[in-house]
C-alpha cells in the first residue's frame, strides 16, 4: 500500500528521517526497510535519508505486506454502519447503544467488524465506547495512521463530549469531578472512586437543561478511564438514568451519548468535528 502525503506548515523544516520516526511514529523496523528498498519518494523522486523535506513537498510511502501483514477478521454487516466522516485513513461512526465497540474473541462480531465490511478492510480501534452507550467513535482505516491518531488520544487532541440524562436537578450548573478511579474489587464489572490507589480522572460537566426530576448535562473528558463519567456523575449524586451498574433504579436505555467528536486531521490540518443523533436517546428525552 501507498500513502501519498503534502507537508504541511506544522510539520516545518526536517529531514526525512525525522519525519519518519518522530512525527508519523514509523517504528524502526519498518523504516529500515523503507531506506533500503528505497520507498520514500518526495515530490516523485527518490531521496537520500538525510534529505530536507519543507512545507508543499509531497512524500509518498510505500509498505510492503512484510510491513504490515494484514490482520484478518470476520467481516460484519455494513448496512449497520452510520458513517459521520471519512477519508483514505480515518472513518467516525455512529454507534447505537447495545453493540460492543469491538469483540472479546477472535470470531465475536461488533461494531469494529461491521465498520470494516463497511470500509472494505480491516479497520483499527482508536477508542471505545462501552455497550450501553451509543454515539461517535473514531477507528483507523489502515495501521500506518493508527499510532499517530493514538498519540492525539494520548496527548487530548481528541475532543469528545457527551450528553448525560441525570437523577435529580444539577447544581451547580457547571461542576469539575477530580476524583481517582479505580476497581471495584467486590464487582468485576465496575469501577469505583480510589482515592488511594485510583488513577487520576477529570469530568467537566455543565447542566444544559433541568428536565422535572432529571438534567440533561454534557461532559467533556480530560482523561479517558473506564466508566469515567459514569462513575464521577453517580459518586456525587447524579447516576445516569438506565445505567445498569450505577444507577440503583434503572429504567430504559443507558442515557449517556457521545454527542460530538473534534480533531485536527494529523496528515491533512483538517479541523474535523461531527456530531451523532441517536433517536432513541432523543425519544427518552421528550418522554420526560
């Protein structure tokens, strides 16, 4: 496979050899068969590895299968698929609640499997969302792209906010949730707020409509751990309706949604931000 990339004013003035390894995070093994089968190209032409690369030239990369051998898994259906974006290397899908992000097993059929029938080709996951929860979720069409969109991950260049339907009236409207989580060692399933052997988690929620008994509020993360939001928001008083495991009445779906998904596209600068409308969380909504 070829990828063929314009360099950009973020990426500056390097050498290829730097662009290789510090931005598109090529590991070295696959570099060192780019140098000696001589598949770096910029602007057509091949290079010597110390080369400068400046702003408008363009590189094309070729990988063999050697490279990256293709991991093969059973195709889904791809009608299922609510596609929200996609180019050569990203696609951000709609996830309905109920559907796992990806399979526990090799043969388990998910969401990932369905996105891949949809692409044509294995897909990767970048982030996941949990079962009950619906929403837009990020997966990366091919392995070169994956580490660089997992460094944005790492590095909170993905923006994700949810939508949360709560118990009770959230006041104040604006809060921050700072507590650590952690396991829950008396229930596999689920997580609970550690103090003293947590990791750290940071919930912003603001209330964006009080809705009789319940408030409809949107969180955004500063960290990425399992159950964050529901966790922080049933800790401090305000489980989310229909939540199975934190919620000591559930009723209905899980009311959580990941409303909307932002990033700059690391290869192209494009400002990509999408938002995903699931219908039933919408119809639990008027029910209130």
């Amino acid at each position: 496979m070829t990828f063929t990339v314009t360099i950009t004013n973020k990426h500056g003035q390097h050498i290829v050899k730097e662009l290789l390894e510090d931005y598109y995070l090529i590991p070295r093994k696959i570099r060192h068969f780019l140098r000696t089968k001589k598949h770096v190209l910029v602007n057509g032409q091949a290079i010597n590895w110390q080369n400068l690369v400046e702003n408008g030239d363009t590189i094309s990369l070729t990988f063999d299968e050697d490279d990256y051998p293709t991991k093969i898994i059973p195709m889904g259906k791809a009608e299922l698929v609510d596609c929200l974006y996609q180019d050569d290397h990203l696609i951000i899908v709609n996830k309905p609640e109920g559907m796992k992000t990806h399979g526990n097993e090799p043969t388990e059929i998910a969401l990932l499997n369905h996105v891949s029938a949809y692409v044509g080709s294995t897909c990767y996951v970048v982030h996941r969302l949990d079962m009950e929860t619906s929403g837009a979720v990020l997966f990366a069409k091919n392995p070169f792209i994956l580490p660089i969109v997992n460094r944005l991950l790492e590095d909170k260049k993905i923006w994700r906010e949810y939508w949360a339907l709560v118990d009770r009236k959230f006041t104040p409207k604006h809060q921050v949730f700072r507590d650590k989580i952690g396991r829950d060692r008396h229930d596999r399933r689920k997580r609970v707020v550690d103090k003293k052997n947590g990791q750290t988690a940071v919930t912003i929620v603001d209330q964006l409509k009080n809705l009789g008994n319940h408030s409809l509020v949107k969180c955004r993360l500063e960290t990425g751990r399992t159950h964050q939001i529901r966790v922080h928001l049933s800790h401090h008083g305000y489980p989310i309706v229909g939540d199975p495991l934190y919620n000591k009445y559930p009723q209905g779906r899980l009311m959580l949604h990941a409303h909307k998904l932002s990033l700059t596209h690391p290869l192209t600068l494009e400002k990509i931000s999408v938002e995903a409308i699931s219908k039933s969380f919408e119809a639990e909504l008027r029910n209130q």
